[in-house]
C-alpha cells in the first residue's frame, strides 16, 4: 500500500465502507491489521520461543480480511472492492474448512 498521507483518512474511510457492505450483506466473519508494534515470534514443537519469522514473510505489511463467500468468482469480486477502496492489490486465500472447528 503505497497512499500518501494525506490520503489515509479517505482510504480508510473507503476500506470501512466496504467493510460495511461485507458486513450488510451477511459474508463479513472479521478483519484487522498486523500490528508493527509487537514483533513476530516464533514458537517451535517444543514450546521455545524466538524473535523471528518465517523468511517469506520478513516484510509483512497490511491487514487482512475474512469473509465467508460462495465461491472463488465471489472472492475475486470482493478482493477488487477491498483493492478499489485499499489502492493496492489484494491476495485472495482460501481457508480450508475443518468440521472439528
């Protein structure tokens, strides 16, 4: 995401009205952003912990949002409102469902 200051409070506003809409529409399940101030950890099997993340994600940034959709064309609409109103392109994942949940 790359917005100049100066625009933050309008691509904030514009993220939260797409949020709005997730949320209006009964496919919002929760988003949020990736806190900078508390730094990564990592824990192994065996419980140690240590300052670190996996490599691929060293630069990690952003925020993520999670919506229950119907199928993969749905998401794809979705993701280009959230890109529209984030100035930025968005990654489209798909969780897989575990009945244990």
């Amino acid at each position: 995401m790359n917005v100049p200051q100066e625009d933050f409070a309008e691509v904030g506003e514009a993220a939260r009205t797409v949020i709005r809409e997730a949320k209006l529409a009964g496919v919002y399940v929760f988003a949020g952003g990736i806190n900078d101030a508390a730094p990564p950890l990592m824990v192994a099997a065996d419980g140690a912990v240590s300052h670190q993340t996996y490599p691929q994600t060293q630069e990690l940034n952003g925020g993520f949002c999670v919506l229950e959709l119907p199928s993969q064309d749905a998401a794809i609409e979705w993701a280009a409102k959230i890109a529209r109103a984030c100035r930025c392109s968005q990654e489209v994942r798909e969780f897989g469902y575990d009945p244990e949940s």
